[in-house]
C-alpha cells in the first residue's frame, strides 16, 4: 500500500520543513524538522504558526498534535546569541507562535519524542497536552546554566500549569533534567508513548469532537489569561473590552492573509496541496 499523501508541506528556511499528515480523522499531526536539533528560528517560528493558520482557515476541526522528524530532538530551544540581538524576534516571531498554540481553537498535543530543553520545553507547554518518549530524552529549562533570564511568559506558563510549586521551583532554580516517568509523576507531561498511544489517548478522551462548539479557543484565553497577557504585552489584565475585540479580529485577518497569500504563492509555483 503507497504511502498517505501529505496534507500539505511547508518549508523551513530552504532546509528543513513541517509536514502535516492526518494519521486518524481530524488528526493533524504537524512533524516539523530544522536540522540539527529544531532550534525555534524565525523561519521555524514563521512556518509554524502558518501552518495552524492552514488547519483552522481550511480544514475541519479536530485536534493537532505536533511532533519532531529528528530522533533526538523535539527541540533544543532558541538560538539564543542571534535571538537576544534581535529587536523584533520575541514580539514578532516566537511570542505570535506561543499566544498561536496557547489559545488554538482546536485541542493541541506536543509530542515530545526527544529532548525538549529550555523555550523547546515552553513551546511544548503552550499545547493543552504532552506526551514523551518513554525510552528517550529529557525536560528541562537549563537557562541557569547558560546565564539567560526567564521572561514573563516563558515562567508564567509553568507557573499556571504546573500542578506543584515544587516542581517549578526544582525546574527554574536547579536546573534538574526529567527523563519520562520523573515528568510523568510531577505532572509535566500527561502520558508516555509515541504515536499509537497518542492516538489512543486522543480516542479515550474524545478530543476530536472538543472544538466543535466554536469556544475552545475563547475558554483556553480565559484560561490562560495571565500568560496570553504577557504575549500580547498587555499585562494579562482586564475584561474583554472593545479594544481586546478588535485586537482579536485583526489577529483572524492576519491569519487569512497568511494562507491565502501561501495559496498563492502554491499556486504560482505549481505546488499541490
């Protein structure tokens, strides 16, 4: 039996790419692949977010799952020296993906195959669940070693979805790495196994069927109030006024411009989708 076509195919900086493949009904499984350890670029950053721009502009609802095509790595963070020089990276780049993940009107389930070190470990906590590898890989938020403070979202998200102020503690001022069943039992991540067990996991919770009300999305903003704040750089604070409606609209067309400016340019060259 030939191999399943992909659902699309998006590429990152002319040598990596994200794959989107639907491995059960509504299951969009985004396996992203930035040589050599998927550090969060701006390419990476770019080429993410467009791709959930594609599953909720232009595909049913379901649930996405994201994971690593590089064994070792689900991903190793920042390029840290180029990100700091950058005036524009975390307002421009890596905070639209976060607030992307954190508040996607679908449910979300980062795949940890490998390690997940520092904003690799972030990004994989913006998704609702986290799934590891059993048999590879560690957790950790290693910025005391490497000298790099915590900005507010990368410790508010920890603090907010984490169940113990222990395990924080343990993550942010120690260091300590978590192999699977250790993150299992502090309750970083919500199961063990790849694939098929994800899938399982997606069945027994009846995920699929979770966005279909249209406020997925709008629960998990409410949910997550203080860490989207921080994103947007509005403090986290304060009802859902009109400036925080129009914010949102303008969010919904940025994301169509996206896509259709990506059809297009498929278009022109010829690419299938």
């Amino acid at each position: 039996m030939p191999p399943i076509p992909p659902l699309f195919v998006l590429s990152v900086d002319g040598k990596g790419s994200i794959i989107c493949t639907q491995p059960s009904r509504r299951v969009y499984l985004l396996t992203f692949d930035s040589p050599p350890d998927n550090r969060l670029t701006p390419s990476l950053c770019t080429s993410f977010v467009l791709a959930l721009d594609i599953l909720d502009r232009r595909f049913p609802r379901g649930i996405v799952v994201t994971t690593s095509a590089i064994p070792k790595f689900y991903s190793n963070g920042l390029d840290y020296e180029s990100a700091v020089k950058s005036k524009t990276f975390f307002s421009d780049k890596l905070y639209p993906l976060w607030r992307r993940i954190l508040t996607y009107p679908m449910p979300t389930v980062a795949l940890m195959n490998g390690h997940a070190f520092a904003a690799g470990l972030m990004t994989a906590m913006m998704h609702d669940y986290r799934f590891m590898n059993p048999h590879r890989g560690f957790l950790c938020l290693n910025e005391l070693e490497f000298g790099a403070p915590l900005t507010p979202p990368m410790s508010s998200i920890f603090r907010q979805k984490l169940p113990s102020p222990n395990t924080y503690r343990t993550m942010v001022l120690e260091a300590k790495r978590f192999n699977a069943l250790e993150a299992l039992q502090e309750g970083i991540v919500d199961g063990l196994g790849m694939v098929p067990e994800v899938l399982t996991f997606i069945e027994e919770m009846k995920l699929v069927d979770k966005a279909k009300s249209g406020v997925y999305g709008q629960l998990k903003k409410e949910m997550w109030r203080e860490t989207v704040g921080y994103l947007v750089d509005t403090g986290g604070s304060g009802e859902r006024s009109k400036e925080d409606r129009e914010v949102q609209k303008r969010w919904e067309d940025e994301e169509e411009h996206r896509v259709v400016t990506w059809e297009e340019s498929k278009n022109h060259k010829g690419a299938k989708l």
